[in-house]
C-alpha cells in the first residue's frame, strides 16, 4: 500500500508538495476549504512547473472528513497553527508523523537542545501550547523550503524556481520514516535531501529572512532597491549582527558574515517577500515566528537586540 500524506494548506508550497507525493504514487489529501475547496472539487488541483501543467484530484476537505494519515505536513502560515492546531488531531494517529514547513522558528526546535533553553517553548511561537500538545513530539520531521511558487488562482499554482526541500529529524537521526519521505520527494520531481543538522539549517533561512521581510513590508519596497540603499543595508546588517550572537551562544553558528549573506540576496534580483505580499493582500503577517522569535530568543539569551526590538515593534504596528 503507498504512503498516505496530508497536506495542511492548500496555498503555493502546499500545492507543490501535495503534486509532487502524488506524482510518486502516494495517497494525497489536501485540507482546504472555502474558493480553494470548490476549485478542487470542480477542477482539481492545478501545478504549472517547468512548462508542464499538470492536474490531479487530492481528496480535500476539513481535517475530520480526511481521516488519520501516514505523514502530515504543515504548509500554512506559521502564526495559524496555533489556533489550527486542535482541529488537526484527527489527521494524526499513533504512527503518523508530521513535519514542519513554515518559515521561522518551529515549535520544536528546542525540544532535547541542550543549554539554557532546552526544551523551552517560546511564547510567540505557541503561546498556549497547542502544538507542543497536539503534535507527537517523538515522531517530527523539519523542513526547509529553497523554492518559489505563486498561487495564480484558488487550487491553481505556478513553481518559479525550485532548487531543493531539506528535511530532517531534529534529534539528526536517520529513520526509516524520513527515507521513505525523501524518496517520496525525490520520485515526485522534487530535490530533496536528508539533512543530519536540521535546526542549523531553519537557523539560516531566518538569518536570510528576518531582516528583508519586516523592512519590505515596512517601506513597501523590494530587495534590490532596499539593498541598494546604504543606510538600509547597514540596518539589516545590524539585525543579523545581533541573531549571529544569539546563534554563538546556541552552538548556532553561520559559516559567512552578513555582507556576504546579503550579497547572495542581491545576485536573486529584486523580488517582492513573502512579508510584504501578505500585507498587500490584507493577511496577517508572518512576525511571531520570524522576528518574534529572535526577539525572544535574545530576551532569554540576555543578548542586547535594539535593533530587531525596534524594527519588531514598528512591524507589529502593520499587521492587519
């Protein structure tokens, strides 16, 4: 029998993912609702990728008519799980695994640390402890998404670019369940890889993130022309430089200096953030796990952040 996968959220990666698993053969089901819910069932689901569109019929619905899965993977924005949570448990049975695929900081990535924030929750990550309840702490996977896709219409999504989806356990451990996962991925069309080292990896996605998505969305510019500013290009080079101590005192640490992380955001042009397009279209924005995170990492950490506290706190004053 294949593998069975939920995908929690129909949107752009959620799409991709869900294509990719049932070009492998798997069992697909999407939850969904509203225009995103009739578009499925009329149409299907609709994924343009490297010229193809291509279509297939995931089952879809609310998690309770969906019924326990092998797999889920969360592919939302970050700050619904905590309130989406609950209604999630009838995906998830005693075997079934899910994995993380939203940006910033998962709620388990302190779990069995180590150091000073071992097994900490951080409150504007999951503030009542939703996820730390309704997700099985023994069977999580995380991942790091390294693609762009837009949705064209509701059940309806073009891939951009697609470079490649890390996944692993947060203990570094190889098991069984995350193979069969990345083979999943891999016969589907996608490049996926198994990474020993999982946490490092979402660290540096947000390293890459935290600046440009609040200050995008603050001046409602785009990365090439915020970057092309001095005085900008320092600001970021400030925020980064206060999470690079937050990540030293964390066993953490990034293999390059800010000046060089911005350089590779400059080399891929000028682009709109994922910050910034929520906020033209009237969405709640992506800050507790992004910039939030940081800020209370740093709290913790009694490491000094005015500038993310500041950039932080004039976000918060734009979200809808």
């Amino acid at each position: 029998m294949s593998p069975s996968v939920a995908v929690v959220g129909a949107g752009a990666i959620g799409a991709w993912v869900a294509d990719a698993l049932d070009r492998a053969g798997w069992t697909v089901s999407l939850l969904a609702r509203g225009p995103t819910l009739a578009a499925l069932a009329v149409e299907g689901l609709r994924v343009e990728r490297g010229g193809e569109t291509r279509r297939s019929r995931p089952r879809a619905g609310p998690a309770a008519e969906l019924g326990i899965h092998d797999f889920v993977f969360l592919s939302v924005k970050a700050q619904a799980l905590p309130d989406l949570a609950p209604s999630l448990a009838p995906l998830i049975g005693p075997a079934s695994v899910v994995i993380s695929g939203t940006n910033g900081i998962p709620w388990w990535f302190f779990h069995d640390f180590g150091g000073t924030l071992a097994n900490q929750p951080l409150r504007c990550v999951d503030p009542d402890g939703t996820q730390e309840r309704v997700f099985p702490r023994q069977r999580i996977l995380g991942s790091v998404v390294h693609a762009s896709a837009r949705v064209l219409a509701p059940a309806h999504v073009q891939v951009v670019a697609a470079d490649r989806l890390l996944l692993g356990s947060p203990s570094g451990e190889l098991t069984s369940s995350l193979q069969t996962l990345t083979d999943g991925f891999r016969a589907g069309g996608i490049n996926a890889e198994i990474s020993s080292r999982i946490r490092h990896d979402v660290w540096a996605k947000l390293w890459g993130n935290m600046n440009m998505n609040p200050l995008s969305a603050l001046t409602r510019c785009g990365t090439a022309k915020l970057l092309a500013d001095d005085d900008v290009r320092e600001l970021c080079v400030r925020m980064m430089e206060e999470m690079q101590e937050c990540g030293r005192r964390l066993d953490l640490q990034i293999a390059m200096t800010p000046a060089e992380r911005i350089a590779i955001t400059q080399r891929l042009g000028d682009f709109k953030t994922s910050m910034l397009a929520d906020l033209e279209a009237g969405r709640a924005l992506e800050l507790g796990p992004q910039l939030g995170a940081v800020a209370e990492i740093a709290q913790r950490l009694a490491v000094p952040a005015p500038f993310v506290r500041s950039i932080l706190g004039m976000t918060r004053l734009l979200s809808p």
